[in-house]
C-alpha cells in the first residue's frame, strides 16, 4: 500500500511519530528522501503537504496524511478517514491592527484580501455574500497589508502571536483545521481491510494520546469517592492487595489534564503507591 506524507513543514515530524506509534519502523527524514519501503506492506512517498490530496485522489497513492485545510482548497475528492491529533491550527481573517474593520461584515465590497488558500477564501466570501478581490501569495501574507498589496489577509495560526507581532488583528475565522488521514475511493473499495487496519491503528493512538493509566491503593472505606474520582473508560477496575482488609487497589484510564488534580486527591484520601503511566494504544 502507498502512503504519501509532508517531506517538511508543521506536518512532517508528527506524521512520521503518530506510524512509528503504529509500528511501521520508518527513518528519520532528509531533503533528499522521497520514498521508503517499510517491510512487505508499506511504501512511503514523502511529497509536499499541497500535493497529498491530488496525489491520493488521482491514485498515485492510497492514503496519505496532509491537513484538512489543504485538502479543502485542493477540492480533491477523496474519503476524509480519519482527524489526527496534531497539526491544530485556524484561518483567519486579519487586517492592520489600527484598522477601524472588527469584523468580516465591515469589510468593504471590492477590498483586497491577501491569501496562500484563494479557494477556500473565495467559498468564505461568497457564502457570506460580500464581493472582494482575491489575491493569491505563496508566502510572507501577514506583510501585504503593509505594503499596500492587500487590505486583509486570510492566514493560517495556531496562536496568533505571529499576527501580533506584524501588528495585525483577527477579526475572523474561517475554518478550522487538523490533520487528516485520507484515502482514494477506488483503493478504498479494493484494500479495505489493509486501510482500515491502518486507520483503526491511528485511532488507537490518537485516543490514547491525551489518557494516563492511573493506579492507586486506597482505604477500602474510602473506594466509593476514589472511584467516583476515576470513572475509567466503563468504571474503574478495583482489586483486593493481598494481606490487606483496609487497602484496594483501583486501575483507571483518565485524561493526562486531570492527573495532578486527581493525584492531590488520591493522597488526601489516604492514598498510596500512586503510579501514572503512558499509553500506547487505547481500542474501543
């Protein structure tokens, strides 16, 4: 089965992470790389992000990860599988930061409107009902408002700092985005078991990312607030310890961002021999 993935950019380290997770024992990247074969199963393009979606919709590859802001503009048609949990981030819409404009709606008809995503940008504008002119960059957009080639920009960001510091503003969203685990149709039909294999293993791992396992012993008469502290994934597994009447064992799957809340807790439950551990894999 062929895999297209980024060669570099925000993509391309968390692409290569999330298969070495699943198990596909692939090297590091290098500017000259552009494929690799992983056992009898596996043979991976290493491609620009832009190119996946068309590279998996005409069929020169099977399934590919690249970000669903690039399939969107792509308008290629292919099957969107499965999100992955990296690659976060938003297109906005931003002007100059002393810009009397807050809004998509104060924008006025005819303005120009700086952006590396023209189609997506366009659909915004017309599903919106306001006429502007497009005008398509490949790089550097936050500059165009300075320099007199645009009014507002339409930009991808993850934090917006980066807006802040060319002193632009959002005034609005367009889409959000992640990346994406897509599939040709036509291999779809005809690999289906290899490519489900594929994406239920990017599942387990996508689930298990943000969980901890989380055992602990706790007083026996204290088990129903430590087991409403770890509701688990169906409730919390609770276990004798052997030689013990006062002490129970209690295993749980919980989110990494409750862990030292629910550790401060546990100890003040009396709790002891508190471990959290990684999880690789979690299959519903």
């Amino acid at each position: 089965m062929n895999l297209a993935i980024p060669n570099k950019g925000r993509l391309s380290e968390k692409a290569l992470d999330i298969l070495r997770k699943v198990g596909l024992k692939i090297g590091g990247l290098s500017d000259r790389r552009l494929i690799a074969t992983v056992g009898k199963k596996y043979r991976i393009l290493f491609v620009r992000a832009a190119d996946i979606p068309e590279f998996v919709q005409n069929g020169t590859v099977d399934v590919g990860i690249t970000g669903l802001d690039l399939v969107e503009e792509s308008g290629a048609d292919v099957e969107r599988l499965l999100p992955l949990d990296f690659g976060r981030c938003k297109l906005v819409l931003a002007t100059h930061e002393i810009s009397a404009i807050t809004t998509p709606k104060d924008i006025p008809e005819g303005t120009s409107v700086a952006t590396s995503f023209p189609n997506i940008t366009a659909r915004y504008f017309k599903g919106i009902n306001k006429t502007v002119k497009i005008v398509p960059v490949s790089g550097a957009t936050e500059v165009t408002p300075h320099i007199g080639v645009a009014d507002v920009i339409a930009d991808l960001t993850e934090t917006g700092s980066t807006l802040v510091q060319n002193h632009l503003k959002e005034i609005g969203m367009i889409m959000e985005s992640t990346a994406m685990f897509i599939a040709n149709k036509k291999a779809l039909a005809d690999k289906g078991t290899k490519i489900k294999e594929l994406t239920s293993a990017l599942e387990s791992v996508t689930h298990a990312a943000k969980k901890r396992y989380l055992m602990a012993n706790v007083p026996r008469d204290k088990l129903t607030s430590g087991s409403a502290l770890m509701p688990g994934i169906s409730g919390p597994t609770v276990m004798n310890l052997m030689g013990s009447d006062e002490m129970v064992a209690i295993h749980a799957v919980v989110s990494e961002e409750d862990i030292n809340g629910i550790i401060t807790i546990l100890k003040n439950l009396g709790g002891t021999a508190i471990l959290v551990l990684p999880i690789e894999r979690m299959v519903f």
